[in-house]
C-alpha cells in the first residue's frame, strides 16, 4: 500500500492506495485518506483506510482462484499427472478401499473406531453402535455414491455428500453453515479461518462455476487436487468439511477414469501442511507431490494382485 498524492487547484489530497492483479489487468482500491494533510495527520486516517482496505480484500478473498495461472504454468502441473498410473480396481480391491478410505478418513479428523470395528460395521457383520460407527457407515455410503455418481460437480451433489455422511449424526448434515468457523492446531492456535458466512453463498457459486469453466483445462489428478482444496479454504460445513473435500477428491478422480486415493492417518500432519501452504500462499505443488505418494501407498495397500 502506499499514499497517492492529488492536486485539486490549490489543494492536495490524499489517497491510500492497494494495487492487486485480476488477469492481465492491474486494479487499484483508493480510499480518501483527506487533504492538505502533515505527515503527523496522516496516520490515523492511514491506520483506518488499511482496515477498510483489508476489510475489503477479505470479502474479496470469497471470490476464488483471484490467482491466474499462464498455459506454461498449467501445462507444468498438468505433468504432474503423468505419475499416476491408471489401475482398474477389482472387486476385492474395491472392498480393501472402501474399508481403508472409510477409516483413514474418520480417523484424520479423530475418530476413535479401530479397522476391525469398521470393517465389521461395512460388511454388515454388526450394526454401528455408536457415533463414530454411523458415520463410517455413512461415509461408506457417501462413497459408494460417489464412486457410482452420473452428475457432475455442483452444489446440491456437495450437500447430498455432506447429509449420506452425517443424516444419522449431525442435525445439519447436508446444510451450508450460517455461522464462523475456524480451524485450529494441536496447540490450539487458529491455522485457517473458513470463507466469512455472508460471503459463503458467493464463494460457493464461484467454486462451481470455475470447475464448469476450466476443468478441460487440468488433467484429473491436478483438477481434483484443487476442487479439494479450495473446497477445504471455503469451509462451507458447521463440520464435516474434511472428509466432504476428500470425497470430492475422489468424485473428480473416479470421473474421469483414474483410480481414487486414500490419505492415510499417519500422514495427516503432512496433509495438514499441505493445505496450510495452498491457504495461505496458494501453493498447489506441495499437494500434488503429497497426493502421489498417497496414491502409490494406497495401490499397495489394497492391491490383491500379488494375493495367492
């Protein structure tokens, strides 16, 4: 930011002024600061304008991807995709999946159900008896309808996710919040502030739209790597958002040919770091290099092709 000075016959205003890129265009935000104003004067209107400008940065921050990327930017992370080897899953290895995915999932946002427990509750050996065990069976099911979905990306897909994985445990499951939420370390120190609630409604239509605008542009890995992510910068869940981005991450996946991935819970403060480097500089590299490596531990995991 800095001060603009204007002469206006024989006086002088004065402006504070953020210069900031949207495409190839440079845009300012001024904010009248007054006139013929000393250097001491100047401060508390300065003090002010910065925060009306922040003020205003922040609602525009609902907007997303204001980040453009060239062909030469796209085309460098549309390579990363070239690391990803197509595998068709077979039954078995649906199944392995499904029971890995589910309690991964859980368990990252701290679910106490161990894999047996799981497993038991996925294939019908026993009814889930508690929370936890409702909703691994309803992210199971969440799951399944993903991996099977006809529809494209869009908000009512978004919220029907949300109400398969939490119909039976959350009263606002399948219901955009109205409220702030935040995200916080495990030293409980704010790590990300979602999207504010009078901007959600806009940040959301934004979300969407892009996708319809550019997913031709980004091959799978690269497209579901930043529907996941600027899904979990927007927050659009009183909870719940967590395991509702990774679903995504896998509808865009599965859609388009490639197999889906399982982010493990021994790697979910690298995960975590991931998605603190796309939030607060708009990194997606440290996401893409951290999804190959989920992905080649998932295949290994759940591949039954070396099972006698």
């Amino acid at each position: 930011m800095f001060v603009e000075k204007r002469l206006a016959g024989r006086r002088i205003k004065y402006y504070l002024v953020h210069s900031y890129r949207k495409g190839d265009k440079i845009l300012k935000i001024r904010k009248y600061l007054g006139q013929d104003l000393s250097k001491g004067e100047l401060d508390a209107p300065r003090r002010e304008a910065e925060k009306r400008i922040m003020e205003q940065i922040e609602r525009m921050d609902t907007k997303v991807f204001l980040f453009t990327l060239t062909t030469k930017q796209i085309d460098s992370l549309n390579r990363y995709n070239d690391e990803i080897r197509i595998h068709h899953l077979d039954q078995r290895e649906w199944r392995k999946f499904t029971e890995e995915f589910v309690y991964n999932t859980n368990a990252i946002e701290g679910s106490t159900a161990q894999m047996p427990d799981v497993k038991d509750v996925l294939e019908k050996r026993k009814p889930p008896g508690n929370k936890e065990e409702i909703e691994a069976d309803g992210v199971a099911n969440a799951f399944e309808y993903v991996k099977n979905a006809k529809e494209d990306l869009s908000l009512d897909l978004i919220k029907k996710i949300h109400r398969l994985c939490f119909g039976r445990s959350k009263p606002f499951a399948g219901k955009f919040r109205e409220v702030e939420v935040v995200i916080r370390d495990s030293r409980g120190a704010i790590a990300h502030s979602g999207v504010p609630a009078a901007g959600l409604a806009h940040a959301l239509d934004d979300f969407v739209s892009w996708y319809k605008c550019n997913k031709k542009k980004f091959k799978p890995l690269v497209l579901a790597a930043i529907i996941h992510n600027q899904f979990e910068y927007i927050h659009p869940f009183r909870d719940g958002n967590g395991r509702v981005g990774r679903l995504l991450l896998n509808f865009i996946l599965m859609r388009n040919g490639y197999p889906p991935i399982s982010i493990t819970l021994e790697d979910r403060a690298e995960y975590y770091r991931t998605l603190q480097e796309y939030s607060r500089n708009m990194k997606l590299k440290p996401t893409l290099e951290f999804l190959i490596r989920q992905y080649r531990k998932t295949l290994k995991r759940v591949s039954t092709k070396t099972e006698k």
